[in-house]
C-alpha cells in the first residue's frame, strides 16, 4: 500500500510541481528577450516597422470572471513606447502610431476554439495618424493585396477598450481634410449610450474646424445594427453646427438621423461644406430634424420641419438634397411669415457686387484658388442699361426644384412690396420661376420668367401682369401729395437673348402695354417719381398746374429691341395728347411725337406739337418750329381706329368707378369725350400676338 501512495502522490505532484515551474519560469521570465523578435514578426505581418522600448508580462486571476474560469489567471501584456510606421508609400516622415503604454488582457483558453478574444486594451498618451492619398490609397489597411488575402476561419472578440489622452489625426488629401482629435473614455457609459469624449480642431476645405463632444464607445461600433449616439458641436469657419441623435453603421456612416442646429454669418460660407453655392445673406441660424441615407450613389438627405432666422427674417420648412448622377437636387418648401427683403433678396437673384465678390471669393478659397480680380465692366459713358454680364457658370452645379412664399415684406419705401410666392425650377441651367409673383403697391405683379443658360448668349423669356398697382404707393414721396391718384394696370411679354440687361432689351422681341386710371398728374409728381421725361412734357403742356387724369393708355409693339406705338395716349380733363414714334432699346435713342389737342374752347389752345429726341441719359424735348406733318403714319392722331384701343380694354376691371374713362376712351377713340360721358365699352378683340424672333 505504501509503494502505491508513494506512486499516487507522484501522479498528482508532478504536473502540479510542472505547471508551478511553468508559472514560475513565466512569471520570472524577462520577456524583453522576446521583443526583438516579435517586432520583427510584426513588422512582416504589418507590412511596416513596428519597435517597442519595454515588453512585460503579469498573470493575474480576474475578478469578474464567474464560474470555473474565474480560477484560470490571464495574461496581461503591456507594451511600452510603442511604434508603428507607415507604409513606403506615406509622404509623412512621422509614424502612424506611437503609444506610450498599451496593456492587453488576452484569454488564452478559448484559442483552441479559433477566438482571439481581448478581454481588455488599455491604451494611453498614443498618437495615431490616418492617411488617405488623393488616389484614395490609405496607410490603415494592413494587407498588401486584400483580394488574394486568404480569409481566415479566426473570430476576434473585444470585450472592453478604455483610452486615455488618444490622439488621432486624420489627413485625406482626397476631401482636403486635415483634423486632429483628442479621445478620452468617459469614467462609466452614460444613460444616452456615451462611453468617449472627443475634442477636435483643424481644417476642412481650407475653413478652420473646432469641435468637441461625446459619442458611443467604440466597442459599440461591432453592434452594427444598433443606432450608433452622437452629440456634437462644430465650429468650422464662421458656421457653428450642433448635431444630437444617432448614426447607423458609422464605419459605413449608413445613416443619421439627428437633431440639427446650424447657424453662420452667411449662407455662402457652406460652400467649403456642402460644396453648393449658396447665396450671401446676413447672419442665419435654424434647427431643425437632419435625416441622412448615404447608401453609395444614393445619398439623400432631408432637412424637415426646421425653423429659423435670416437676419431679421423667419423661415421654415422642408429641404431636401440629393446627391445624383448628373447633378444634385435640392428641392423643398420654404415658408416665411416676416421677410426683409434685404435679407432673403439673395434667394430670388436680387444681389449686391459686395455680395457676390464674396460668395465668390469664398468658393475660391474652398477651391485653393487664388481669387483674380475679375475684369470690371465699365458702363458705357452716356448709357442707362446696365452693361454687367449676367454669369450663368454656377447653375451646372445642381438642379433645384424649391417653392417660396413670403406672407409679409418688410421693404424700403422704393420698394413697396406687400407678399412674394415663388416656384424656382433649375433643371441643367434651365432656369424658370413660374411664379414669381408679388404683392405690390396694393395690387399684384404675377410674373413667368424662363432662362436658359446652356446658350451662349442667354436666352430668355418673361411675361409680366401688372394689376390695381396704386400709383399713391408706388411712386415715393406721392402718398405726402395732396392730390388723387389712379391704379396701374399692365401686361407684358417679351423674349430676349444677351448676356447682360442691355444685351437682353436690346435684343427683345414682343409686345407690353399699360393703362393709368383716373386721377390726377403734376410736375411735382413727376419730379417727386424720377419720371424726368414725362415732367418735361407735362411742364410743356400744361404747366405747373395740377392736371385731372381720365386715362393713360400705351401699346408698344417690340422687335429686336425697337419699341414702336401702337397706341399712346393721354385723356385729360382739358386735352387728348397722342404721341408716336419709337425708343430704341439697343440704343437708348428717343424718337417720339407728342400731339395735343383741345377738347374745348374754354382753356388755352394746345395745338404746337412736340417732340422727344435724344438718349435715355440725355432726352432732348421740344416743340417744333412748323405744323406736324404726318410723321410715321397718320394713324395715331384723335381719328385712329378703334382696334389697337380695343385690344387695350381687358387690362379694365369692368364695372369699377377708375375705370369708366379708360374705357369711354378706348371703346371711342376718335371722339373727343367730355370729362362727365361714359359711353358703355364695346366688346374687346384681341389682335394675334406678333411673332417673336431670337
């Protein structure tokens, strides 16, 4: 019996004496001799340098363990002054990672399972860099050629990652991006989901970038279907962006769906970010819902239910942009209660020189481009038209399908504006605002405008209707006067090619007329509403007295930039005066006769004819030495036909007290009618249009 415990007792103390050497080799052992040779088993594996200064080993029996496994210790391997390189490709003389400590718990009893499990990577006072060339190469991938890379049957398995006074810099050539970012592990995961604390600053398109915030821990990163938790706040140039909600699958940055704060000093400075080009505008701020699917080739995002400011103006609605093969659409709704026309002006093409030379002078410095001075047309000495081109170089950058409506304008008085409702549809630099319609002066101005910018020169086309505009409120200064004034009503359609305002009047062909109702007209009236013309010929004809206006009616016939009457006339209390002729508005010249004629004996005699000559920078009017001769056709004295007046009457309200003149007047035009008659209109008929040439 003694032989067999002897042999017993050396079954059992064997192995266990074995594994106490074992543990006592490997606990006492220095594995500093083994540095060298792993650095170069990694460098191989890695495909770069890798160097540590200290490799250290400890066995420990861990806490958190339940069952049986909490009595097998774990190795805890700590690697000191650590050091990646970067692939020989890389520009960057610096590593792609230096780490002052890393410590790694390994558990090595589920490697016969095919696990590489970490229970634990501490890591602290490390700087890693991230670098993407500009032909998309990038220093963090770790296999030469991934495609004839054999796929390994090993799962790896991160339980626990704390990091301390991490510092990552990423450099991607590719999208001009160069950030640094500070990581720091948050002492326990809040009740949001946040386990990291991040800080960041550098630069995105040239634009300074600040920013700090809070985010998921990235071991939630392998959970890649859960929402992944962001609060961030974005300084990049003078646009502050705050962002709270989540991201899905960020290493694929599937999807965001975040509450969205943005606000700048102008609309412009997005250009470095979205790569759009906005308008100038004031200072801006809104918050609103961000929705973003960037599924590759599909991105999509939606802005919805937003508010804010511009300036002093609200706005709110639903934007939505898409980025698209040919080109990005933005499209939506945008709604205003309050709007200052200085403030959204931008948004319908009304722009200062200021403010484009700095929307583009910031896409310039987001480009890296030096900005030239741009060639800076003079006007023409002695022309009105302005003579600036109209660039049509930014409409290729996107397609836009957004509508506007402003409830109330805050204007200047030069402006008397009431409402705005728009529908602006860009579709490869074809442009069309259909609407554009205001509230103006107490009545409506509905305008269509088509352009298209794929031709060189511009071509466009514009119809105007101008209906119940109160001359009171329209002109300056004339709502002081003690005097009545009537209502304006208009209509007008031209087409035009040209590269300029000039250019385009010069080249119009069409037809626009208008119709003034009763009240009443005066040289200082006339002054008072920069009409320099028109207060020279009433001057000449009546004075300065006060003249009772029955009705203004004028019918213009356009092509190639010529204006020739069709019907001119004035209707007063005292005299009807006709005047014919043409205004050149490729030239700017003048060249109208103006015929007045008594209606009775009882005021003075208006019988000497005038003329209006010269340019619209300098009119010259007179009166002519001998009778007028029948100069361009008789057929715009008192005896015309009826026709061209008729086609003037659906610009009347019928039925209305201001329009009982006009209409006496154009039913009869070769009466002289007595201020009190009001013949009964006869049924208008509308002549074809004319045809309209480019």
């Amino acid at each position: 019996m003694r032989r067999y415990a002897k042999i017993g007792l050396w079954v059992v103390a064997a192995p266990l004496a074995a594994l106490v050497l074992c543990v006592a080799v490997v606990w006492a052992f220095n594995w500093n001799l083994l540095r060298e040779p792993l650095s170069r088993r990694l460098s191989d594996v890695l495909h770069r340098p890798v160097s540590m200064q200290d490799l250290s080993v400890y066995w420990f029996w861990p806490a958190d363990r339940p069952g049986w496994r909490g009595w097998l210790p774990l190795p805890r391997i700590r690697a000191q002054g650590l050091a990646v390189g970067n692939p020989q490709w890389s520009p960057a003389d610096e590593d792609m990672l230096r780490a002052a400590d890393v410590s790694v718990v390994v558990d090595p009893w589920v490697l016969p399972e095919h696990v590489a499990r970490i229970d634990s990577l501490q890591v602290a006072s490390a700087r890693l860099l991230l670098q993407r060339a500009q032909d998309g190469t990038v220093n963090w991938s770790l296999t030469q050629n991934p495609s004839t890379e054999p796929q390994s049957d090993w799962a790896f398995d991160l339980r626990r990652l704390q990091l301390r006074d991490v510092g990552v810099q990423v450099r991607d050539a590719a999208n001009r991006l160069d950030l640094q970012a500070t990581l720091d592990s948050l002492p326990q995961t809040t009740a949001e989901g946040y386990g990291l604390g991040w800080k960041l600053s550098g630069s995105y398109n040239r634009a300074r970038v600040e920013g700090q915030g809070s985010s998921g821990g990235i071991l939630s990163l392998q959970q890649g279907g859960q929402p992944f938790p962001i609060d961030a706040r974005v300084k990049i140039g003078e646009t502050q962006i705050q962002a709270q909600g989540s991201v899905t699958r960020p290493q694929d940055l599937a999807a965001l769906d975040v509450q969205f704060k943005l606000q700048g000093a102008t609309m412009a400075d997005l250009y470095p970010i979205l790569g759009v080009v906005l308008p100038n505008t004031p200072a801006y701020s809104t918050s609103g819902h961000l929705v973003g699917t960037l599924q590759p080739g599909h991105e999509t995002w939606t802005y919805s239910d937003f508010r804010g400011k511009v300036g002093a103006s609200d706005i709110e609605g639903t934007l939505k942009y898409q980025i698209r093969k040919p080109r990005p659409l933005l499209s939506g709704e945008l709604r205003s209660s309050l709007l200052r026309f200085k403030d959204l002006g931008p948004l319908v093409g009304v722009d200062t020189a200021a403010r484009k030379a700095k929307r583009l002078q910031a896409v310039h410095n987001a480009e890296g481009e030096e900005l030239q001075p741009a060639a800076k047309v003079r006007q023409p000495a002695g022309k009105v038209l302005p003579v600036d081109p109209i660039s049509t170089d930014s409409w290729a950058t996107m397609d836009a399908d957004v509508k506007f409506s402003g409830q109330k304008i805050v204007h200047s008085k030069e402006l008397p504006l009431d409402h705005i409702q728009t529908h602006v549809v860009l579709d490869d630099r074809v442009l069309s605002l259909d609407p554009l319609d205001f509230g103006v002066a107490g009545g409506t101005l509905a305008t269509v405008i088509h352009a298209d910018g794929r031709s060189k020169p511009l071509k466009a086309d514009v119809t105007v209707s101008a209906r119940h505009l109160k001359l009171k409120r329209l002109f300056p200064g004339a709502e002081s006067m003690n005097a009545s004034f009537g209502e304006l009503h208009g209509n007008a359609r031209l087409a035009a090619t040209g590269n300029s305002i000039a250019a385009l009047l010069g080249h119009a062909n069409g037809e626009l007329s208008a119709l003034i109702s009763k009240g009443t007209i005066s040289r200082l009236l006339l002054e008072t509403a920069g009409l320099n013309v028109a207060n020279i010929l009433i001057n000449k004809l009546f004075g300065d007295q006060q003249v009772v206006l029955n009705c203004m009616a004028s019918d213009f016939s356009v092509h190639k930039g010529l204006m020739s009457t069709r019907v001119f006339r004035l209707d007063t209390s005292d005299a009807v005066v006709d005047v014919s002729g043409t205004i050149n508005l490729a030239t700017e010249v003048l060249n109208l006769d103006v015929k007045p004629e008594n209606k009775s004996a009882r005021v003075f005699t208006l019988r000497t004819p005038l003329y209006v000559h010269g340019t619209f920078k300098h009119p010259d009017v007179g009166v002519y030495k001998g009778p007028l001769l029948l100069r361009a056709g008789a057929a715009v004295v008192l005896g015309v036909v009826a026709t061209p007046f008729a086609a003037l009457l659906p610009l009347l309200n019928p039925g209305t007290t201001e329009a009982s003149d006009c209409q006496a007047m154009l039913a009869h035009p070769g009466r002289k009618p007595e201020p009190e008659a009001h013949p009964k209109p006869a049924q208008p008929t509308r002549p074809a249009p004319p045809v309209v040439e480019y």
